[in-house]
C-alpha cells in the first residue's frame, strides 16, 4: 500500500506526470548495503586513534571499536528507516525532492542520536541539546554527501542508458528509411523493366513467335525468383544467382548477340546468406551503363568465392567502363546503404576497372549461417 500524503505544490496524488517517488525499491536496498558500508568505513576511524593503543590493551580497544560501531550502526538504521518511510512518497519536482531526502536523513539521525542518548546519557556538564545539534549536522554532511553521490550516479546512468536507447532508435531508423528506400526504388525499376519486357514479347509475337515464347517463358522464370525475394530482408546466394540468371536470360532474348554471359558459383557456396536484389542491381547497372551505350554490347561474368570467412560476389563487364558517375547512381548508393543496414562495416561495394575493359563490382558480406 503506498502513502497518499498530499501537500499542495510538493506531494501530487497517484498518477500525476509532475510527481516521483523520492527513490525506487530496488535502489533503497541498494543503498541500505551502501550506507552499511558507510557506517562500517566511518567506525575504523576509532581504531586509528593510535593515543588509544598507549593507554588501553588490544581486546579492549576492538570492544570500544564494536560499541562504536553499534551506536552508528543504530543512528545509521534510523536513518535508512525514515528513508523507507518516505520512499512511497510522491513529490513534485527535483528541488522538493531533495529536500524530503534531507528531512529523511536529519529526522532519522535526530531519533537516532535519542536513542543513544537514553541508552548512555549525557554528563551533566555537557548540553545535551548542543551535542545533539554537531551530531546531527555531522550526520546531515555525511548523508546529504552520499545522496548527492548517489543521484549523480543515478543520472550518469540514466543518461548513458538515454544515449544507448537514442543510438538503437537512430539505428533502427536508418534501417527503415533504407527500407522504404528500397521499397521505392524496386517501384521505380519494376513496372519500368515489366512494360519493357511485355512490350518486347508482343513484338516477337508479331515478328518471331518462336522467339516470343521463349522469352516470355524467360520471363515467367524471372517473376517467380524475383516476387518471393522482395518480401524478405536476407535471401540465399542461391536464390540470387537464379533471379539474376533469369534476368540475363530475358534480357539476352532482346540484344541478342550483345549480351554474353557466364556464371561462375560453386554449388557449396549457393546456401550462404546474401542480401535480396543485390546481385540483380548489380548486373541490372552492368547492362544499363555497361553494355547498352555500346554497338556491339559486351559480355557480363558473376563469380563467387570465399575469403577469410568473407563471401565475396564480382559482377564483371565488358562494358563502356569506368565514367566520371561510376559508381554514384542511385542504385548502387541505395545498395550501400543496405548493406551498411545490414551489416555495418563489416560489408562492402567496391567499384573498379575490369581489365582490359569494362567495370567490376564486388560485394562483400560476412557469413552467416542460414536462419530457420
């Protein structure tokens, strides 16, 4: 049951925004060890009053040390009991609640510094009122002290795990946005490719009906490897060296003889994980801005291979080669970016010459093993 004291302006009612409770449950336990501690530390300074070891033997100096260490251990115990009081309690503001954390402390350590001296009383040539009042100051600087350093801790910890949890937002963010990037650019690419492509079978039909079949049917393979593909975060290498093969398959229907190619992906590698439409952005760039701008076309190679626990995956032409935006389109970008999504720094797109002419772009991830 929690205490539902309401002071105008400094305790709220049970749900109120502006109210907090003066210090959760699990961190009063914690400092219930750490003003034990406390306590423990403040007694040994009775065992270094070295006048004590001219005058008193051994056994009864660590007596005098465990009674010293009993009475603070009682002021200590009021104190963190008028802390339990008051942890129920809900308060407005920080200012309102850092004075109810030193009212706690002054209030336990006044019953407290009581209690001791109904248990040993004063001399009657000492005030006791004037004793009480260094007592409780003392007590008051040792524990406003240590909640002082208690909140700082607190909200250095509270930040970091701020930064950390702004971080993973960031992060996730991005990955969305690369997301939707994604999403718009398979939207721009698609329909543009699929009129082309029917465009190019109603053509054939007229002209060539042999041909026209067949590159509808290359067309159908292409469909049923790319749909699946665009609906997931992480494909095979398998399934991208299939839906890039189609690709090539349809496209080499329409140049003709301009459109070489070869594939050259050892079955065991075929299982890896890969990132969806990458390797078809890649050979869609080395055909758009390899081989059309050519007369003759060119010839296009997708090689796999693993390095030093690194897929690495090459799409190579034969193409118009290397040009002042090589490299910068808006598919490649957008492929770094997912790869950076997906893997951080530990993947990659390199650009390059491919000798004697033409361009290489090589992907590499890490490998992963398959998920279920």
């Amino acid at each position: 049951m929690q205490l539902g004291l309401r002071l105008p302006g400094f305790l709220g009612r049970d749900g109120e925004p502006a109210a907090q409770r003066l210090i959760s449950w699990p961190s009063l336990w914690r400092g219930g060890v750490a003003a034990l501690a406390i306590i423990f530390l403040l007694s040994t300074q009775f065992l270094f009053q070295l006048e004590l070891y001219e005058v008193w033997p051994l056994p009864d100096i660590l007596h005098g040390w465990l009674d010293h260490f009993l009475d603070l251990s009682i002021v200590g115990g009021c104190i963190f009991a008028a802390f339990t009081s008051a942890a129920p309690l809900r308060v407005r503001g920080s200012a309102a609640k850092h004075l109810l954390a030193l009212a706690s402390i002054a209030l336990g350590a006044l019953a407290g510094e009581v209690l001791l001296m109904v248990r040993i009383p004063v001399p009657p040539d000492i005030s006791a009122a004037g004793m009480l009042f260094a007592k409780v100051a003392r007590w008051m600087v040792v524990g406003g002290l240590a909640y002082a350093i208690y909140t700082y801790l607190r909200r250095t910890a509270h930040a970091a795990s701020q930064a950390h949890e702004s971080g993973l937002q960031r992060v996730q963010l991005e990955r969305q946005m690369t997301e939707a990037r994604l999403q718009a650019l398979r939207a721009q690419i698609e329909p543009h490719f699929l009129f082309n492509t029917l465009a190019n079978v109603h053509r054939l039909y007229q002209t060539d009906p042999g041909l026209g079949r067949k590159m509808l049917a290359n067309f159908v393979a292409y469909l049923r490897a790319a749909l699946p593909q665009m609906r997931r975060d992480e494909t095979t290498l398998k399934q991208e060296v299939e839906l890039a093969h189609a690709y090539l398959n349809v496209l080499q229907v329409r140049m003709g003889e301009r459109l070489r190619f070869r594939l050259d992906v050892p079955n065991d590698l075929g299982a890896l994980p890969f990132p969806p439409l990458a390797l078809s952005t890649l050979t869609e760039n080395a055909i758009k801005h390899g081989l059309n701008p050519l007369p003759e076309g060119g010839s296009i190679e997708i090689a796999a291979r693993v390095e030093k626990f690194q897929l690495k995956v090459e799409v190579s032409d034969t193409g118009a080669g290397l040009r002042q935006n090589s490299g910068s389109g808006a598919g490649l970008a957008n492929l770094r970016a997912r790869l950076a999504a997906l893997y951080g720094e530990m993947a990659s797109l390199a650009i390059e010459a491919n000798a004697p002419r033409g361009i290489r772009a090589t992907i590499t991830v890490p490998i992963r093993t398959v998920s279920g």
